[in-house]
C-alpha cells in the first residue's frame, strides 16, 4: 500500500522518528551485523520499503539501490532473492531504471535468470520487463535474453511459464513456439 507523507507524520508523530531516519537504521545495521540471517531480514524490510514510491528519494540518498544490486553476486540465496525482489519494486521509476542500467544491475539481473531460486527467477523476469523502455530497449532485448524468455515460456512452472510468455507478447514479435523479430 502506497503511504503519503501526511500518514507517515501521523504514524511517527512530530518527534518521532522519520522515515528517512528509520531507513537509514536500517541501512547501518545491514552494514554493521555479520549475522545472515539478520541480514536477511533487514534486506528483505529494505526490499518492502522499495515497493512505496514515497520511499524512493530516500533510498536513493542512503545508495539502497547500489545496496541491491551488490546483492545479486552473494553466494546467498536469500540476499539474492531481496536484492533482485528490492530492485523489481522500484525498477518502473526513471531515475531508479538509470541508476539500476549505469550501475551494471542489467548484467546481475540477467544472471539471475539461471538461479535455482523460483522467486529470484521470477523477480529477475519481472525487473527486465519492467526495465524496457526505448532508452534501454536495445540493452535489454537481445538474443541471451530472448532465450532465456522463450525456454522459461515453455516452463511447468505457470508462475514463470506466463511471466516469460508475457514478456515475450510484450516486448517481442514472437511467441515462445514462434520465431519473430524484436520490436522496435
């Protein structure tokens, strides 16, 4: 549910702490705690905050974005799965998209795609198909991850089997049984 800055101050209060605050907690504490696990879940509260548009300024300043995309090369699946889940929830704002693209997140993205993780793969799916725009078109849509798309298609996993199919009817002149050209 998206929040208006009007409800956040009703929630906090005046004195309370503020949002950019309580993120900020957040970010600290992912960077100071060696537990895992602790860093589990406070990636996976980072990655919820990154759902609500107010959020975004915010966790553009504490570098949250960059925070995500470091995520995706853990060799733990669960950092994984919150970092590409964080990037998938702000990914449709244009500054974040430049940031995600400038910041090697396309690449990491991709390769979330050979995870063995259902929700990493989805979220990756997800975030490319919410990445395509005519800035980054080109980038995006090209033979590796049509593949990808196109065997994923064909998946039994209907969660991932329609994402896939999805993707391809949108950003592509083919379906996953069809051989067609890339829409440009």
């Amino acid at each position: 549910m998206f929040t208006s800055a009007k409800r956040i101050e009703e929630k906090t209060g005046r004195f309370g702490r503020g949002r950019f605050e309580y993120l900020q907690a957040l970010v600290t504490e992912f960077q100071d705690t060696h537990k895992q696990e602790s860093k589990e879940q406070i990636l996976a509260n980072l990655a919820n905050f990154a759902y609500d548009p107010i959020n975004y300024g915010y966790l553009r300043q504490l570098n949250v974005i960059d925070l995500f995309i470091d995520m995706l090369t853990e060799s733990n699946d669960k950092l994984v799965q919150f970092g590409i889940g964080g990037l998938c929830n702000l990914c449709l704002d244009k500054e974040n998209r430049a940031i995600i693209m400038a910041n090697d997140g396309l690449s990491l993205i991709t390769n979330c795609l050979s995870s063995d993780n259902e929700e990493t793969v989805i979220n990756a799916i997800s975030t490319l198909y919410y990445l395509v725009c005519p800035e980054t078109k080109s980038e995006i849509l090209i033979e590796s991850i049509i593949e990808y798309m196109k065997r994923y298609a064909l998946s039994s996993n209907a969660r991932i089997g329609n994402l896939a199919k999805v993707f391809l009817q949108d950003h592509c002149h083919e379906t996953a049984s069809t051989q067609g050209h890339i829409n440009k």
